[in-house]
C-alpha cells in the first residue's frame, strides 16, 4: 500500500507542477511573440496552440486531479491538502470554459476564416492575445497551487 500512496503522491504533484509550467511558459514565452504578427500568421498560431492545448493538458489535469483525489482517499489525515490539490488543479478545466471561452471563441474564429484574417482589427487580435495571456497564467496558477498543495502534504509526512 505504501508504494501506491507514494506513486500517487509523485504522480498527482508532479504532473500538476509540469501543467502549470506548460501554462505559464505559454503564456510568458509564446504569446508575447504572436503580438507583433499580423492576425493571418497570429491566430492560426494561437489555433494551433489552442487546439494542441486541449489535447494534452485537459487530460494531464484530469489525470493529475484524479492522483490527488485517490491520494486523499488513501491518506485520510491528509485529505484536506490533497484535496486542495485535486480541486485546484481539476478547476482548470471550468475556469477554461467560464472564465476564457469567449476569448478563446473570438481567437478561434479569426483563425478559421481567411478573409476573416485579412480583415481582423490588429489591436482588437492583440487586446484578445494579452487578455488570455493573462487568463493562461491565472489558470497556470490553479494549477501550481495544486502542486504547491500536494508538495507540503508531502513534506508533511516528513517533519
């Protein structure tokens, strides 16, 4: 029983720590890049990054929150910080569709309709850019607290 606790321990931190810094590298390192672009080659971009997004890291945070959750069961003098954990890192996923859907709906938009492209307004393309900058690294974050939250239940254990 041990070693499932301590897999499900490593796997639950180390998968929403890895999540939160493939948010905030997007955030901080790819789309700072895509403001100087013209909305052809910027928002097909940020398609692209949506798109690659959703189907990596949706289930990596599904994944991670599952490892909290089932830590919390196995450790029950533990389950108030690993259930932070799992519902830091799970809140991801409706922070996307309540907080940054329609950004993500206009962005999207723009990218899938060429003439859509060549008519977009550029500063209206960078303003939806640096608003879900600034989502993405509030949901990074979630998910860093996630992290942080089964990283001290672990040092927990220890002192």
């Amino acid at each position: 029983m041990d070693s499932l606790i301590r897999t499900t321990q490593l796997l639950g931190v180390t998968s929403s720590l890895i999540l939160s810094g493939m948010n905030l590298g997007a955030s901080l390192l790819t789309l700072p890049i895509l403001y100087t672009r013209h909305p052809s080659v910027s928002t097909p971009v940020f398609h692209e990054l949506y798109t690659r997004g959703a189907l990596s890291l949706v289930p990596s945070g599904m994944f991670s929150a599952a490892c909290s959750t089932f830590t919390a069961y196995l450790l029950p003098e533990q389950r108030k910080l690993w259930a932070i954990a799992a519902i830091a890192t799970a809140s991801q996923t409706p922070w996307t569709m309540l907080v940054m859907k329609n950004t993500n709906d206009r962005l999207n938009a723009i990218a899938g309709d060429k003439m859509e492209q060549q008519k977009a307004d550029k500063q209206e393309v960078v303003g939806l850019l640096k608003s879900w900058t600034w989502m993405n690294i509030g949901r990074g974050l979630l998910a860093l607290g996630g992290g942080l939250a089964g990283l001290l239940a672990v040092m927990d254990q220890f002192i």
